[in-house]
C-alpha cells in the first residue's frame, strides 16, 4: 500500500463522513425549543442541579473492568493456536498473565476496588 493509497483512503473518509453529518443536516427536521436543553432522567424531571460529582472510584471500577474483559479478547485467538505454536505460546500468555496481575495488585493495594 503505497503513500498514494493512504492519502485516497485519508481523504474518502473524511469526505464519507463529513458528507454524512452535512447530509443530515439538510435533510432533518429541525425545532427550537427549550425542553430540549434539559437533561432526561428515564422519564423522571430533574430536581437541583445536574452538574453532581461523582465518586472516582466509580471510574476506576469501569476502567479495570474494561482491562480485563480486554484481556479476555486477547486470550481467546491465544486459546485457538495454542496446539500449533506449542512452548513459546505457553511462555507468552504466562508473561501477559503476570503483567496483568501486577497491575491487578496495584488497583487492589490502591483501593480502586473497593466499592463505596
């Protein structure tokens, strides 16, 4: 893949995409009004104020979750060769496993999994 394709490829996508946006703004209906604005709540109307801070550990939760339910996506083609590539796999997947359980430690020792 030549320079040439990368830049055709760069430049149909980005034409792809902003041709979408202004084609949905031409086409759609549009109305002004100031429910709109609102914040929605599951049918519920907001009482106070919507700006609230949240707990980080919340966030931090989500993200180890997301690290590790990755981890699983990595795991599974590891899991369909194994037999073919043999010892050298094996090695691999324990050095990943290790990385990620000493990153597992460091969330535990940080107190990111403690839930509130």
């Amino acid at each position: 893949m030549g320079s040439v394709s990368l830049i055709l490829l760069l430049i149909c996508g980005i034409v792809f995409a902003g041709g979408g946006i202004l084609l949905s703004k031409a086409l759609a209906k549009t109305s002004h009004n100031s429910q709109k604005g609102l914040p929605y709540e599951c049918g519920v109307p907001t009482t106070g104020t919507s700006w609230i801070q949240f707990n980080v550990g919340y966030y931090l939760f989500a993200l180890l979750f997301l690290v590790f339910d990755v981890e699983l996506v990595f795991m599974y083609p590891w899991a369909i060769v194994v037999k073919e590539v043999g010892m050298v796999a094996l090695i691999e997947i324990l050095i990943f496993m290790f990385i990620l359980f000493m990153g597992f430690l460091y969330a535990w020792r940080k107190g990111a999994l403690k839930w509130i």
